[in-house]
C-alpha cells in the first residue's frame, strides 16, 4: 500500500474518524448507575454503556444507540432512548 502513496492517505482517514471519538470519564454518578438494576438483563459492558448514555443524555438529549444487538437494543429503548436506524 505505502508504494502507491495510500499509507498517508490511509492516515488522514483514521485521523478524522479518530477526531470524531469523545472519551468520557465514568464519574461516580455513572459508575453508581452501573450497579443499579436496568430494565432489561444487560451484560457488563452493556450496563457501561447504557449508564454512560444515561449520564450523555443530559448533555445530548438527543442521543441515540446505534447497535445490532438486540438485547442492548432493547434496554436502551426500555431506558427512553432512541436507535439509530442502521
């Protein structure tokens, strides 16, 4: 690839898709609702996403999950948010 000039390319790509990525710290408030029950059965990950989109809420109410697994899928709707139409 780096022959026909496409590994610079290829990096200003990931670089812009990278400068979209927000990090956020999980405060105790989002750690606390990590332990709380969820409507649905969610997996450990799942519960770290959901309670991050919970404390994201308040800042972007206009938040939405965009994921192919359905259980997520479901708790996510059962905690008000909506999906992102993939």
């Amino acid at each position: 690839m780096n022959t026909l000039g496409l590994a610079a390319r290829m990096q200003q790509d990931i670089n812009n898709i990278i400068d979209k990525i927000d990090l956020i710290e999980l405060s105790p408030n989002t750690l606390q609702r990590i332990y709380k029950p969820f409507p649905k059965p969610v997996r450990s990950l799942d519960a770290i996403h959901l309670a991050s989109m919970t404390y994201m809420s308040d800042i972007e109410p206009a938040l939405a999950l965009a994921s192919y697994d359905a259980r997520m899928n479901e708790a996510a709707v059962a905690l008000g948010f909506i999906l992102y139409d993939l």
